[in-house]
C-alpha cells in the first residue's frame, strides 16, 4: 500500500510541476495571441469604428453563432456572427456594432453570398438602416419581404447579439 | 557522433521505422509547413529526451509511461501557445496536428527506447538526430511534392506570409503540374516512392557489408 | 439531415485515414490479415466513442468553470490513457473472450492520434453534445470501414509480384494512394 501511495504522489508531484509551467507559459502567451485575433481583424473592426483601439472579449456562444467579441474605445462593443441564409455553401458573416447601452449602431456584411435582388438586399444601405440600426431588442427587428431566408439569418445573429452583449456589459 | 548520424538515412525515424508518418503525410504540403512541423517535432523531443534523462534515476520503473507522457504532453502544450502566440501564421497552417505531436511515436519511442537509459548529453544528441531526421524526412517529401504540384517550392518569412524568402522552380513546366500531388493521393504515393528508395539503399549498403 | 450529413461526411468524406492522414500507423500496422483489421477497428470504435464522451464531459465541466484550458492536451492524454488501461484490466478479468479477439489491440491505441484528434475536433469545432455524439461514432467507423479494406486488398497483395524495395509497406502504401483516390471521387454525394 505504501508503495501506491509513493507512486501516486511522484506523479501528482509531475502533474504539480507541470500545471505550473503551462500556467506561467499561458499568462506569458496569452496577451500576445489575445493581440494577434484582434490584428487578424482589426482591418473589418476599423470599418466599424476607425481608429479606435479594441480589445478581444472573452465570451463563448454556445450555438457557435458569435464566433468573436471586441470592445473598442472601452465604450463600444463589436460582435462578429454567422449564420446560413439561403445560400447554404457560404454562411453569412456580419459584424454588429453595440454602443454603450446596447443600441446597434452599425452592421457590415463581411462574406455574403445571397441571391442578388432578394437576400442581398437585405445588405443594402437603406435596408440595414430601416431593419436594423437603433434597434435595441431582438422583437424590434422586422422582416424583410422576399428574403425570409437572409432576414431570419440575421435575426438569429441580432437575438445572439443582444444576448451576447448582456452576458459581457 | 553515431546516433547521429543513424536518425538520417539508416535508422530514419519516418522512413524505416515508419514512425510519426500521420504527421509528415499530412504536412508536407509545402516546404514551409515541413521546415514549421520538423523544428517543433525536434524542439519537442530535444527536450523531452533531456527531462526523461535527467529523471531516469528517481521515476519509479512501474509508472514511467504516466510520467513521460505527462512530460511531453506539457512540452507541447507549451510550444503550442508559444507558436500560436509568436508565429500564428504557422499555428494556422500546422492546426491540430500541432497537438498531435503528443502522440507522435516517435518521441515515446526515443524516450522509451534511449532517453530512459542514456545521459542527458547523449540523449540531448539523440534527439537532435532523430528530430533531424524527422525534418529531414518531411522536407524531402514536401519539396517533391510542392513542385510536381505546383512547379516551384518557394519559402515565406514565417512571421509574415506575404514575404517572400526563396523561390526556386521552372517556369517553363508550369503548364505541366500535376495538382494531384498536393491531395493526399499524392501524399501516400510519394512516401511510398520515397520508402522504397530508402529501403533500396539500405538493401544495397547490406549486401555491400557482405 | 445535419447530423446524417455530419456522419456520412466523417466516415466518407473526410475519412480520418485518407483524407486527414491520422492513424496512419495501425492502419499499416494491423491490417496483414482480415480478422485483426477488424478486431483494431472495433476496438477503435469503442475507445474512441467512450473517451470522446468522457473528454467532453471534462471540458464543459472541469477545465472551462475553472478557466484552464490550456491544461486541455494534457489533462485528455491522461484519460485517454488511464480510460485504455482500465478497460484493458476489466476486460482480462471479466471479459476473457472479448479480451482475446479484442484486448491485443487496446494498449496500441494510447498512441493512436485518431483518438486524441476526434476529442479535440469536438471542442474546436464547438459541437453540441448531439453533434459529438455523431461524430465521435462516425470517424472511427470510417477507420473501420477503410482497414477493413485495405487489409481484404492486402491479403491478396501477398500473392503479387512487387519489386523487392516495395515489398511490404511501401506498396500498401500505394494502395492506400488509390484508396484515397477511389474515395475523393466521393466528394460530391454531401
């Protein structure tokens, strides 16, 4: 029995020795891969707000529809969603911009590739102004005629949005 | 100086042992991602050879394996977020296989097979043999393979991909690339050819002996 | 439809043999005859669906409420290899039948990377418990289905003529190239 034990405790002295390493290894490292995901994206983050200095946020979807949460200026929040509209071999990837109390201020369309006079016009500038900007609830989000597929897209994405942006304010 | 020179052709971790091939396989699309894996597979076992040798004395015999595998697995944990942290663009490339290294037999093998019994010179030596082995191994396959594919092999800054380093090739074979070279099609027949050619050699310096 | 798309794309598709290169070394290894082809093959279906259940359950509640995923690698290799060496044990006492057609090949499968792959691709690809399910039973069953194979064509390659340094794996593993050429004309179906 006393040579389980010894056993037992060289091992847990080896798992000790290394979950200290990697911990130290992890705080050194993580920063920097934190700062890489924002460089990878800070092209599509300064659409929405140019200039501004962001910060990745540290929020996992369980529905794998937010796939990247950033904050810029410490004021406003950026979420980064897909979801399949019509087209089902190209996913729709938006960015939403939330200002501070969680209105949305701005959308853009990073890879859409719906139907030209149906989906896509749910892209379009006027259309996401009337559907989407200054809207600050998912039931505030209407539909657009003729693009069900596409407009029920992005009401998924806004819905995780606003969730999102309740579980990290 | 033997072990040495043993990783290279004679006792070639991944074409006579056939030993971590899922990897090399895999990786050797381009010579970049090759040159990436070879120096994380050496880097690895160049060090899990020095730890398991500098514990041979006190890990007790009966849970060895528990203990090296806790060891390498916390090796690669670590150059996974130093990767992922300072050249992403490689922690991209290489993706899961990275992690895989874990289970990559050659690096139990080494320390099973020499680290386990050897000093920690010797075994700092062995690794860097078969680490370059390794290397070696996956380079030659992906050079081939990148140029039957693509009729150049070219090497990027690893920490930025738009940076061109070297770029070798004949441009007037581009009209004739075989593209079924980079699939894994292409990937399962130029090992073979390649093993066969290292067996052949082998075969040779044998008889050559007699 | 998702999750029969799911199942038909890992064990067609991308077969974790000869699409994705893993477990490349049993599948050379153990394929000389038909009968241990089959008897790895099983045991890999097994192994893996039981520790991929188990390395999700440790994931979601263990290394993610106590935010140390980094210790992700190195907490699953550990299960993965404790989980083999107890079914192993359980198996020789209780299970003497079972051990002797499938047990030989448990303590092969710690350093088979097909298992550790599929209970990372199940947390990096953000699956719900349904979709690891899925998957965690499809991938080895294309690891069944291709060793199976491979090891039918192998038998048969025993009889052929092959040039002396192809003999063994280097032709098995031209094999495998026309394997995996037979199986990416199956892209399309999905």
């Amino acid at each position: 029995m006393n040579k389980t034990i010894k056993l037992a405790l060289f091992l847990g002295i080896v798992a000790a020795i290394s979950g200290l390493v990697l911990g130290i290894v992890n705080y050194i490292t993580e920063p920097v891969i934190n700062q890489n995901a924002v460089k990878a994206e800070q092209k599509n983050l300064e659409l929405m707000y140019p200039n501004a200095e962001f910060k990745i946020l540290d929020y996992k979807d369980d529905d794998g529809i937010i796939i990247g949460a950033y904050k810029a200026n410490d004021t406003n929040y950026i979420f980064k969603g897909t979801a399949v509209g019509y087209n089902s071999s190209t996913p729709i990837v938006v960015l939403v911009g939330l200002n501070k109390d969680g209105t949305i201020e701005n959308m853009v369309a990073l890879e859409q590739q719906e139907t030209n006079g149906f989906g896509a016009r749910c892209f379009e500038k006027e259309n996401i102004a009337n559907l989407y900007l200054n809207k600050k609830s998912v039931d505030e989000i209407d539909m657009l005629s003729g693009a069900t597929f596409t407009s029920t897209a992005l009401k998924t994405i806004m819905g995780e949005v606003f969730e999102a942006y309740e579980a990290v304010k | 100086m033997k072990n040495f020179k043993n990783g290279f052709i004679k006792e070639n971790p991944v074409f006579c042992l056939y030993l971590g091939m899922c990897s090399t396989l895999a990786l050797s699309t381009n010579l970049n991602n090759a040159l990436g894996m070879g120096l994380c597979v050496t880097i690895v076992l160049i060090f899990s050879n020095l730890i398991i040798s500098l514990i041979r004395n006190i890990t007790p015999d009966e849970i060895r394996i528990p203990v090296y595998i806790v060891v390498i697995a916390t090796l690669v944990s670590v150059v996974e977020l130093l990767v992922h942290a300072y050249i992403p663009a490689l922690f991209d490339a290489l993706g899961a296989f990275l992690s895989l290294i874990v289970v990559n037999c050659i690096i139990l093998g080494r320390a099973e097979a020499f680290a386990k019994k050897n000093p920690p010179l010797a075994s700092i030596i062995d690794g860097l043999g078969m680490g370059l082995g390794y290397t070696f191994a996956i380079v030659i396959l992906s050079v081939i393979r990148e140029f039957l594919s693509t009729a150049w092999v070219s090497f990027y800054n690893p920490f930025d991909m738009s940076q061109l380093i070297i770029r070798i090739g004949m441009p007037q074979l581009e009209n004739y690339t075989i593209s079924l070279f980079s699939s894994s099609v292409g990937a399962f027949l130029t090992f073979a050819v390649v093993a066969a050619l290292f067996a052949l050699i082998n075969q040779k310096a044998k008889e050559g002996k007699k | 439809m998702k999750l029969l798309t799911l199942a038909l794309s890992a064990v067609l598709i991308n077969n974790i043999v000869l699409a994705k290169f893993l477990g490349v070394c049993p599948f050379l290894g153990v394929s000389k005859n038909t009968k241990s082809a089959l008897g790895m093959g099983l045991a890999v279906v097994f192994v893996i669906f039981s520790s991929s259940m188990l390395t999700y359950a440790l994931q979601y509640l263990v290394l993610i409420p106590l935010h140390i995923e980094y210790m992700q690698l190195i907490s699953f290799i550990l299960i993965i290899a404790a989980f083999v060496q107890f079914v192993e044990m359980f198996m020789k006492k209780k299970m003497p039948g079972l051990y002797k057609s499938l047990g030989v090949y448990l303590p092969l499968i710690t350093t088979n990377c097909t298992v550790l792959y599929v209970a990372q691709e199940n947390i990096s690809k953000g699956y719900n418990f349904l979709e690891t399910v899925v998957n965690s039973i499809a991938t080895p069953l294309g690891f069944l289905l291709v060793i199976y194979l491979f090891s039918c064509i192998r038998e048969r390659l025993d009889y052929a003529h092959t040039p002396k340094a192809f003999k063994g794996n280097p032709i098995g593993l031209v094999v495998a190239g026309l394997m995996a050429l037979a199986f990416a004309g199956l892209v399309g179906i999905v």
